[in-house]
C-alpha cells in the first residue's frame, strides 16, 4: 500500500497549483481521501476530505473557495486544485488514506492514520 503526492513547486502569490495524489498496491477507488500539510515546526493541519465516489468533499474554513478536490478513480488518482494561493500556503502537502472506509470518517480527517503520502513542497514566493 503506497501512496504519493506530487506536484508541488515554487509559485508566485496568486498562482495557482494542481497537487496530485497517487495509489499503488491497492485500489483507490474504494477509499476516501485526505490532505494535509505541515510546515516544519508546526502543528499538521487538515485541509480536506474527497469520499471514494467524490460525492462527500469536506473543507477546512481556511481554503474553502480557493482549494478543490477531484478525482480520477480510473487513473488511481486523486487531485487537489489549488488556486490563489499566498505565501502561508508554504508547506510539504500530504494525502492519506486510512484503508478502511469509502467515507470521510472523523479518524481520517484528524489524521489517525498509519497511511500516509510522501508529501510534496509547495512554496509560495514572490
């Protein structure tokens, strides 16, 4: 069970950024998932939740508007779409799974999970 996130980058304030999140060793389609990031020093914070068939999407007050998720259940693939984006967006970005629920389930969006991405550094610079 693998997951990875990728595309991350160096963008101006205002840009805009596609993270993607990708599944190996088991099907992405029956689960929900999560993002978070982390910027060193400081406490993880949650972003959202997409359920397994997109049809439950939950965001923190914080990025609702410029932040969305998708996702691509044929290519294993889950997105999130980050627009305007401003420079305390600067952090590694994760996505999780907790492998037992196609639903957004409170243990996932606090982050009591042992499945975890391999984040991605977003920074956001003028």
């Amino acid at each position: 069970v693998q997951l990875q996130g990728f595309g991350g980058g160096l963008v101006q304030p205002g840009g805009f950024l596609r993270l993607s999140c990708a599944a190996f060793g088991f099907t992405l389609a029956n689960h929900a998932i999560g993002w978070f990031r982390q910027v060193p020093g400081k406490v993880r914070e949650w972003i959202g939740c997409i359920s397994s068939e997109a049809d439950n999407k939950y965001y923190e007050d914080f990025v609702k508007g410029p932040f969305t998720m998708s996702r691509d259940n044929a290519k294993n693939t889950v997105y999130l779409q980050m627009n305007m984006l401003k420079p305390d967006g600067t952090a590694v970005y994760y996505c999780a799974t907790d492998m037992e629920s196609h639903l957004c389930t409170s243990s996932l969006r606090s982050g009591r999970t042992d499945y975890w991405g391999k984040g991605t550094q977003v920074t956001v610079s003028s």
